[in-house]
C-alpha cells in the first residue's frame, strides 16, 4: 500500500447534523487532516467553508484551511473541490473566486484543486488553476466526462474517476466502464476511483484489486463496511486501509 495514494475527503458538503465529526472551521480541518494522516492518509482533500459553514471558494476561506492545515500537517498534499453548486451554478462567478487566490502567497493555495467535467466552464477553470501554480485533478463521472476530457487534450495531476449514487450493485461495472473509455481514449495520468455513498466500500475494493489510488472520508460514506457507525475521517481511513491490505 506505500505506493497507492489514500486520500482522506474531510467535508465535502455535509453538515456537522449528518455527522458530530465532519469539519468546518480551519482549525477542524487541520485537526481531522493531522488525525487522518496518522491513519495512513497520504493527501487530503476538503471544502472550505465561510463564517456561516457554507462552502466558500473565497481566497479568504481557502487560504485560511489551507494555511491551517499546512500548519498542522506540514507536507502533506492538500487539495480542495471547485463544484460549481458553490458559486449557485454560475460559472463565471467561480471562476471569479479562484481568480482571487492570486491574493494567496503560494503556499496558501492548494496543492491541486478538483475539475468536474460535466460542469459548464471548465476548460477556463482548467486554465485559470494551472496559472495559479495549482495542479488539476479532473473529476469524471462518466462515459461522456471521459471523452469530453480526451476531447480537450489538457493534461492532469490525476483522473478521479468517481461513481456518484447510483446502485451500490452496478459500481463496478459502471466504474469498469469509465475506466476502459479513459484506456481507450489514452488519457494520461494516473487514476483514482472512488464512489459516494451506497458504492463507496465496494470502489474502495475494486480500486484496490485493481492497483488504483483511492479515498475515504466522511464526505464519501458516514458508515463502516458493515453498515456500522465510524468516529470520523481517520476512523474510516484505518478501516480502508484494513481493507486495502488484505483484499477487501
């Protein structure tokens, strides 16, 4: 497993009523990050809040989590998401906020940023983060994201192949079928799979029988394999890596 990147997904969208462990505030970040990397995480990815413990794309809120984080967990790679849902839908307003992390002094942006490829925009965006000095990982969902990404010829820290809902029963196949258009296309980069919710654990496996970077965390999943309660990012983060090392 000391090959295979483990990232830790802090927050994503969840509100601390889901979950009493789900990070807000910058010092909560750097607390779960520090804990999870402890677990066995090697990157982590996270979004940023405002005062009201909404997502931010801010230079403010980014560079105070990132800065946070940086703090407490010197070196370890730090990403955030940039879905469009943050900004209302409005593309050029996101794309407006992460033009404003030209503010941040560079170690107070993130190490990469996610790009979801079934959002308007996104070659901009896409544009917008390179010249920031912040790496894209590029977020496809499915076939079609696959071959829209092939179509732009950009090039990418990493593919997050990620199977979002949908029935815990076809993930795999769904997954499989991602990842051979991206084979087939010849995208570059390495590949991470993942699955929210439902297929979460079972990507976990499939990732790991495959050989593929991974995540956990409790924006993906708020439960254990067998449906049992977690106590937070590193909890979930230990039982992946249990997982993992012995097959699933």
């Amino acid at each position: 497993m000391n090959q295979i990147m483990l990232k830790a997904c802090l927050n994503g969208a969840r509100r601390p009523d889901e979950h009493p462990a789900v990070p807000v505030t910058p010092l909560e970040l750097a607390e779960a990050a520090r804990e999870a990397r402890e677990a066995g995480a090697t990157a982590v990815h996270m979004h940023p809040r405002d005062e009201a413990g909404r997502e931010s794309l801010s230079a403010v809120h980014i560079g105070a989590a990132v800065r946070a984080v940086r703090l407490a967990c010197p070196g370890l790679p730090v990403g955030v998401s940039t879905g469009l849902w943050m900004t209302d839908g409005d593309a050029d307003a996101r794309g407006e906020a992460v033009r404003g992390w030209e503010v941040l002094p560079q170690a107070d942006r993130p190490d990469f940023a996610s790009v979801n490829l079934s959002e308007p925009g996104f070659t901009g965006l896409w544009h917008d983060l390179r010249r920031l000095g912040v790496d894209v990982e590029a977020g496809v969902w499915s076939v079609g994201d696959a071959e829209a990404l092939a179509a732009t010829g950009l090039g990418c820290v990493r593919v997050l192949v990620e199977i979002i809902g949908g029935a815990a029963e076809t993930a795999v196949s769904r997954a499989r079928a991602v990842l051979g258009r991206l084979d087939e296309l010849a995208v570059p980069g390495p590949r991470l799979l993942h699955g929210e919710e439902g297929p979460a654990w079972i990507l976990v496996d499939e990732a790991g029988q495959l050989g593929l970077a991974t995540r956990i965390g409790l924006e993906d999943v708020l439960h254990s394999p067998d449906g049992g309660p977690v106590e937070g990012n590193a909890h979930l983060v230990r039982l992946a890596l249990a997982r993992l090392s012995t097959g699933g």
